[in-house]
C-alpha cells in the first residue's frame, strides 16, 4: 500500500524497520537491505531503521573482553560492545547513499534513547527523537544502532540480549509509527521452534497478550520487554524473514486474546516454546526475603515462574541475558537447608493457550502423554494461559514434539 502525504505535516506516514545480527552479517546483505530500504522510501514512507551488529560480532567483542579479566567491569563492556551497532549503522547508511538515497545513522543516545543507570540490562524511561523527527521532514533515511541508549547520568548503557527489539518498538512508539517491522532469519512466529520440532507451523496472526506470553517462557523470535511495551503503547508488530521481504510474516495485534477465539481455544493449547538458558531453584527453609533480595541484584536474571512457601521457595528464571552467572548458586543456596538445588542443566518447554493452565484435564493429558514417553518433569508451573514442564535438557526436544501433537 503506498503511502501519501497529509497537508497539514511535512513527514509522511512513518514505518520503523529492524534487522537483526543474522540479517547484516554481511557487506552483501547490508546492501540488500539498503536497496529494499531506498525502494522504501520511494514508496511515500519516512523510512526509520534500527540494526543490530553484523553476526557474531557482540559474541566477539565479549570474548575478548573475557579474555582480558574473568571480571570486566559492566560499564566498559558496554562501551565497548554498543560499537558493534555503530559499525553496522554507519555502513549501512553509506551503502543507501551509494544507491542514491539521503540518510543519516544515530547511535542511541543521538536517537533520544534515555535510560536508567543499569549497565548491561538498561531499561527505556524516555525516547526524545528530536533529531530523527528533523531529519525525517529533511527527507533523510534514518539509520540507528540498536541495543543501546544513555543513561540519565550521560552514560553509554545496552539494553541486554534482544534490545535491538526493544528500540526499535520504542522509536514506534515515540513517533506514532503506522508500523514497526521486526526482521530476523525466520519468516515470523512459528507453534513451535522450528529447529526442534520439524512439523511447527507459522502462524499468520496472534495477539500481542499471546506473543507476550510466549515471549515471556522463551520465544526468541520477539524480546519479551519489547513485545509489552507494544502492548502498553497499542503498537501493531510484523516478524518477518530478513530477505524474504514480500513474505507476509507474521502479524502481532495490539488487541488482547481475540474473542471469536475464546471458545474454540478455551482448552486447547495454542502453541509450543521452548525457552533455553533456565535456571531452577527448589530452596527449603530459606530466607525467602534475604533470596529474593539476592536474585535482584543479578543483572539479566528473569523469573518466570515462582512458588513461595513458608521458608521454602522454588522457581524458575531465565538466565539468557545475564553475562556471568557463575556466582548464582552459592548465593542462592547460601544457608538453606540440606535438599536444597539450583540446576542449570534442565530447559522449560511450555503449552500456551487461553485458560490452558486452569483446566486440569489439559494438564493431566499433556503431563500423561510425557510420561508414556519416559519423560518425568523434574516441575511443573501452571499461570492462566501457560504450563510449564521442566524437563532435563536430552528429553527437551522430545518433550517439545510430544507437547506440539497436542496442538494440533
């Protein structure tokens, strides 16, 4: 659909695009993606594109940094790696001059991106895009580096594993995008992982409330924070295949859990994730508020699940985006009684679904049909719309295909 310009504002309807590492690897691709950006542009769009590093380059840069001292300090290493989309983002730029088109890149304190002080897993307070807006109505293509802002204080902060999503959803946000496109090696949102199990389907459609939910036990296709913020803010979202740019992806509502939906879904699941990276603590006559206090001090960590008891606590987190966790254990078992563990050799493999996790029958089929496969969850959490089974990490595959039938 192309779009027109209104007469009464000099920018046109505004769509945000965002690439990921795998989609900007290389030179080729960079200049793939600059040519689709231009063609674009042509299209009657102000055009706004926020990238990641090309490849593995953050891998990279902390595998050097790590090489230097087991213990690098949070704020270098985010200095050092918020280069990574720098780089990206000005070659980019360069390759869209090359075909013709005006543009200019933003490292993410340029964009107006305002932070709070927590290096390594920044949250977003305030987006001020002045800069952007100007550039906009001057005609430019506007390229900015994903992954990062500043801090209040002026200092250089990231916005942890995935927060490339979380920029460019917030730019949508912030300059009333008609659309915020999110593209990445996948051709959108899949019933399963596509990696583990072989007959997942795409899904045309959800709800931002399902793809949260999804998110949020270890979907990777979406940043889980960025996905919320999407919600909140009534941002429609596209995941799409980097260089399959005519696939229709998959589409992400603002609306919540579709009620035509309800009924056909009330107790069936809907989908299958698996959520990699998790950490489980079953700790028992423990300082519930000393552990709690312990597990916010730990940069990156996420709960997912958690039961709490008289002085017995059991959860699971998500440890995907914390950098070194080597310490955990010891100071989340620190004076807990003997029985007490935390494993980070098991995965989460989770059923999404409307009500899924109120109706006891779904759990007895999905937890039966795991069993008849010798597969015992060393756990399991219920919510509303999700059952999560902790499985260990040899049975996730297995477990994820058994769990998938049951959405068919």
């Amino acid at each position: 659909m192309k779009a027109m310009m209104t007469s009464d504002s000099p920018i046109p309807p505004i769509v945000i695009q965002k690439y990921g590492g795998s989609s900007v690897a290389s030179l080729e691709k960079i200049e793939a993606i600059a040519q689709r950006v231009v063609a674009r542009q042509a299209m009657g769009y102000g055009v706004v594109v926020v990238v990641s590093a090309m490849g593995d380059a953050t891998d990279q840069l902390l595998q050097i940094a790590f090489q230097i001292t087991p213990n690098p300090s949070a704020r270098e290493l985010d200095m050092l790696l918020s280069t990574g989309e720098r780089a990206t983002m000005a070659l980019l730029s360069i390759a869209i001059q090359k075909y013709g088109a005006q543009s200019i890149s933003f490292t993410g304190s340029q964009s107006g991106i305002i932070t709070n002080d927590s290096h390594a897993c920044a949250r977003i307070i305030a987006v001020r895009p002045y800069r952007i807006q100007d550039e906009l109505e001057r005609g430019k293509i506007v390229i900015v580096a994903g992954f990062q802002g500043t801090s209040y204080r002026n200092e250089i902060t990231t916005l942890g594993r995935g927060g490339s999503d979380m920029t460019a959803i917030a730019l949508a946000g912030a300059l009333n995008a008609e659309a915020c496109e999110i593209y990445s090696d996948v051709d959108g949102v899949y019933s399963a992982d596509p990696k583990v199990v072989l007959d997942a389907v795409k899904l045309d459609e959800l709800s931002a409330d399902a793809m949260l939910t999804m998110a949020q036990h270890g979907a990777k296709v979406l940043h889980d924070e960025a996905v919320a913020y999407a919600l909140r803010h009534g941002i429609a979202l596209y995941a799409k295949k980097s260089h399959q740019p005519d696939s229709t992806g998959t589409l992400i509502r603002p609306d919540g859990w579709p009620e035509h939906a309800l009924k056909a879904s009330k107790n069936r699941p809907t989908a299958v994730v698996t959520a990699k990276y998790i950490l489980y603590l079953s700790a028992r006559d423990v300082d519930i508020t000393t552990c709690l206090a312990r597990l916010t001090g730990i940069d990156g960590l996420k709960i997912i699940d958690c039961v709490c008891g008289h002085r017995q606590l059991e959860l699971i987190a998500d440890i995907w985006n914390c950098r070194d966790f080597s310490g955990i254990r010891a100071a989340l078992l620190e004076n807990s009684a003997p029985g007490s563990f935390c494993r980070d050799d098991v995965l989460n493999v989770t059923l999404t679904g409307i009500d899924i996790g109120r109706d006891p029958n779904g759990l007895h089929h999905a937890l039966t049909c795991l069993k008849n496969d010798g597969i015992t969850p060393v756990a399991i959490f219920c919510q509303p719309n999700a059952i999560s089974f902790v499985v260990n990490s040899s049975d996730c595959s297995k477990a994820s295909g058994i769990l998938h039938e049951l959405t068919r």
